[in-house]
C-alpha cells in the first residue's frame, strides 16, 4: 500500500515529478485549441495540492496572514484580472462553520427562481472538483472546466517570477482565480461565493464589494487556523463585512454576537439579525424546504434576506411584502425585515438541492443517510435528522431492522465528541474507514489528496474505532437527546422507533478503502452497487462473517455515513456513478 503515501516532496518538487512524468502541459493539445482530457487537467491541479510533510512544516512557521491576502491579489492580477474587475459579479458573500454550503444553495436557487443566470463556487468537491464551479446550479462542463483551467495554467506559468519560491497558487487559490474568470467569462448575473475557511483572509476575500454578505451558524472547527473559541472564530468570519454593505446573521450565542456587531460597527457595516423561519410563515402557507432537517430552516431564513436584499440592491420590484416590523432590543442588532415570500422565492426553496447533506437514498433494503457533518455543532443537528427520519420510516412487517454507521473524521477535529454524539443512535455495527473510494485512485484523479498519507489516514481510522469501543465500556448514562415532558409520536420528538437489542450491538470494522467497507455493508443487496467480487480476506474476521450473515437476512439496513464531506463524497461516487460522467 506504499504507493498511495504522498510523496516527500514540497509542492514545487511534486508538480516537477508530474510533469516529468506527463509532459508539460503546454504540449497538451488543450495548449493548441483543442481541449485536453478533463483527468489531465485535475492530474496537474493536483499537483498544486499540499504535501503533507510540507503542510505540517508551514504550520509551524506560519507568518502575517494578511499576507496571503496581497499574495492572492498578486495571482489576480498575473492572471489577467484586477480586483476592481470582480465587482461585476454582483457577488453574495457567505461564512461560517455549519449550513453556508446550504445556505449558499438556497441563495442560489432562489434568485435563479427569477431568471437570473447564477454562478456559484463552493467546496469541497464530494465527486468531481468541476461540482466547485456551477452556472445555474450545474457543475461547468468537463470542457469548461479544461478550457479554463489550461488557459489559467498557461497564464501563470508564464508571468511566474523564478526568484520567488512559490510560483504557482495553491489548489484552492488556483480554484478560486478559476471560478472568477468562469463567471465573468460566461457573463452571470451574479456570483455566490462561499468561503473555504475563516473569512478575514480567506482567498476569497480579495474582492472589495459585495452586494451582500451571510454568516451562518458559528461553532468550533479548523481551531488550528481560526483560533479555539467562539470569540476568535467569530471575529474570523467578521473580516468578510465590508463598509456599507448590508450583511445579516442568523441567531448566535452572546459573545460570538458581540464580537460580529463590534467588527460590523467598526467598518461601518449595517448588519442585521434574521428573524426565524416562523416570523415569515405567519398569515401564509408553511414554507417547503428541498432540504431535509430542522436545521436548515435557520440556513433558509438567512438565503431568504440575502436574497431579498440582493433583489432589492439591484432595483427589483418583487422582493416580498413587508409584514409589520419587529422593534430590536436596545444593545442588540437591528432585526432584519419580516415579509412575505415571493412565489419564486417558495419555488426556490422547494427546489433546492444540495448532495450530501441531509440526503436520503432508498436503494432495496437499504436506506442510505448522507450527512457531511464534521463538527459537533452539526453533529447534533445530523443526529435530530437521523432520528427523525427514522422515526418516520415504515417498519417492515416482519424480520430485523439493522443500523450502520459509516464514520470518518479528519484534520484537527474531535472525533470522540463527534462519536459520542452519535451513540446513542443505537447502530448494530460501526465501520470506520479513509476518505478514499477505492485502493488504487490513480484513474481517478478527483479523489486524490496528498495533504495526508495513507499510514496517518488508517491510523487516524484505528483511533476511532478505539474511541468507539471506549464509549461502550464506559456505558455512557442516559441518552442526552432523550427530550422530557414530550409525547413520543409528537413532531418535536427525537425519540428513536422501537429498537430492540443486540448482543452485536458494540460491533465495529475498519476497512482500508470505502469500496470494502460498502461491499460488506450492503452484501449485494443494493441494486446499483455491483462492484466485483470482495478480495480474499476481506471477510476473514469474526465480527465481519457474523455482521454479514445478519444483513444478508435483515429486512432493513439504515445505514448513516457522516463525519466528513469527503466521506459522503466518496460513497456518493460508488452509489452513484452517473456523478463521475
């Protein structure tokens, strides 16, 4: 398995290595008019990834970030551009820790709602990286994409300066440059970006006016960048405000609040607290989510005011009717305005898609539950959704029902905050297993990752199957999402459906690659993953031979993969592979 360790390399030497290998790229017949092979193009952004070694080296030595900013600017303008050339596209602006991919999503597919032409950037990519730029919630084309990509290759290749060390973008950088000469290239109406990490100096945040800006729910993630507290955090995804561009927020806890209005006040940024979801259904029907979960209500309210400010900055009539104002509270943020959903905006809402999060197939006997939840935050809401969809489900009539859980988590996350969280969903087997789809990923290039190796990823894996089993031995106490004083077949409760115990029920499997950990999960039941046969020894395990004979005879197999985007994404390549065309 030594193969798939990324090399020792810095990302200079590696991308050497690659086009030494492949030729260079401006030999490619992408470099003479005719598109090079998509796999070509994502094989040499690859090559703009992190090493892992080199990553961890740049984190000790990590220097003004602020910096990083004027580097970026630097890329944009080597690649043709200005920041003044950005404003044209008319950008909405969104962070956070949990829901701006959704957010981002429900923003997008209601102003498309009113016959705008729609560019959208987001990441990560959960099959194809082209996912991470969409004109009218499509991802670009495999042409687009290559197209573009040499164009912007070539261009930096040829205005690099030898004496500076870094002569090429990173891969999100790259990505980000990417998606802007996409959008003004295809001349859309308007730009959602989502931020990749923080917001202050994230790359993303070299543009100088947005219409809007969003920030969604804050919690604890990427500590080792954005700091361990709410408050620092907060003030991270406060450096997104801009004077005098309206911004809004969902509800937050008090002292990250504070530190947003004191960011907003500072530049003289009027930002606006959303009211609920509730406040804008009242006198009207209940509005219908494409997304599934309580949580995403928070995420649609948000979408809901940025788009209608948008609409409004931009001197559309029909942008809602305004309801009677709701005064703010001396000290606190004024309250953004309640109205009445437009049609379209309804229309948008329901809609709205979003792959891999909060996202069910039903395939035979198994029921599938996407979630990339990754914090605990999320976690919590993932759980709620779980639990509910379960609760809603049919039972069969007769034989047994069996829960899975399929888990990773990466970077500097807490695992076993995430698992305990998870527990008391009362999963017959726990499988643990890398974000990689299948163990030879040299055909398939957007997959690959080589800010980590192969030996940390099965490690880190291990390390969560022991937390697991620790969690079991500890017989940790009552269920903590057990709600009191609440009626099991209200629709507030979080009460799982009858579940009857197992003696297997602390069972847990780590497997190499996600394509193993599916093949014993779903044992030929799922009518669309028919991969070949397993490889010998994949079932040499007590727990595996007894586990299988149990979901072969299962009348139902819920099985809930979560953790981490990556995860979902690789899943989402096996179950689904129309999304790899």
């Amino acid at each position: 398995m030594s193969h798939l360790k990324a090399p020792r390399h810095t990302p200079g030497a590696l991308r050497k290595a690659f086009l030494a290998m492949s030729g260079d790229p401006r030999n490619f017949p992408g470099a003479s008019g005719s598109h090079t092979c998509f796999q070509d193009a994502v094989r040499t952004l690859n090559t703009l990834q992190t090493n892992a070694n080199y990553l961890e080296m740049v984190k000790r030595k990590r220097g003004d970030p602020q910096t990083q900013l004027e580097a970026m600017k630097l890329y944009l303008a080597r690649s043709g551009l200005q920041v003044e050339d950005l404003d044209q596209l008319n950008i909405i602006h969104i962070t956070g820790t949990k829901g701006k991919g959704s957010t981002c999503a429900f923003t997008e597919r209601i102003l498309r709602s009113y016959g705008l032409k729609t560019g959208f950037f987001s990441s990560p990519h959960l099959v194809q990286v082209r996912e991470r730029i969409r004109i009218n919630g499509q991802p670009i084309s495999s042409e687009l994409f290559t197209k573009h990509f040499w164009r912007l290759y070539h261009r930096l290749e040829e205005t690099k300066d030898d004496s500076s060390c870094v002569s090429m973008p990173g891969y999100f950088r790259f990505l980000t440059l990417m998606a802007f000469h996409v959008f003004l290239q295809e001349k859309v109406d308007l730009a959602v970006l989502e931020v990749g990490i923080g917001g202050a100096y994230d790359c993303t945040n070299i543009i100088r006016k947005p219409v809007v800006c969003g920030i969604t729910s804050l919690g604890i993630d990427h500590t080792g960048l954005l700091g361990d507290t709410m408050e620092k955090i907060a003030w991270q995804k406060g450096g997104i405000f801009k004077s005098g561009v309206p911004a809004f927020t969902v509800l937050q806890p008090d002292e990250p609040l504070a530190v947003l209005r004191d960011r907003a006040q500072q530049i003289s940024c009027p930002l606006y607290l959303c009211p609920p979801l509730q406040a804008l259904e009242e006198g009207g029907p209940p509005l219908t989510l494409g997304l599934e979960g309580e949580h995403q209500r928070s995420n649609a309210a948000l979408a809901l005011q940025v788009a209608r400010c948008w609409l409004q900055q931009k001197g559309y009539q029909d942008a809602g009717e305004l309801k009677a104002s709701r005064p703010s509270l001396p000290g606190q943020l004024p309250l953004a305005p309640v109205f009445q959903p437009t049609p379209r905006m309804q229309q948008g809402l329901r809609h709205t898609e979003w792959p891999g999060r909060t996202q069910l197939l039903r395939r035979g006997p198994l029921t599938w539950y996407l979630d990339g939840a990754h914090t605990t935050s999320s976690m919590q809401a993932c759980v709620r959704w779980f639990r509910q969809a379960l609760h809603r489900c049919e039972r069969p009539d007769s034989g047994s029902e069996v829960r899975v859980l399929l888990f990773n988590s990466t970077g500097d996350r807490d695992s076993a905050a995430l698992l305990k969280l998870l527990q008391p969903c009362q999963f017959d087997y726990a499988i643990f297993c890398p974000n990689l789809a299948e163990m030879a990923s040299t055909d398939n290039a957007d997959q690959q990752n080589f800010t980590v190796t192969l030996d940390q990823v099965l490690l880190r894996c291990l390390a969560h199957q022991q937390h697991w089993s620790r969690l079991h031995e500890e017989q940790v106490s009552p269920d903590p999402w057990s709600t009191p004083g609440q009626e099991q077949d209200g629709p507030a409760s979080l009460l799982l459906a009858p579940h009857p115990p197992h003696t297997h029920s602390a069972s847990s499997l780590v497997f190499s690659c996600i394509s193993h950990a599916l093949q014993w999960i779903t044992q030929g039941r799922d009518p669309l993953f028919q991969p070949p046969s397993p490889p010998r020894g994949l079932l040499a395990h007590p727990v595996a031979d007894s586990g299988a004979m149990v979901l072969q005879e299962a009348a139902a197999i819920h099985v809930l993969v979560t953790g981490s985007l990556h995860l979902v994404g690789g899943v989402l390549k096996l179950l689904e592979p129309s999304l790899s065309q």
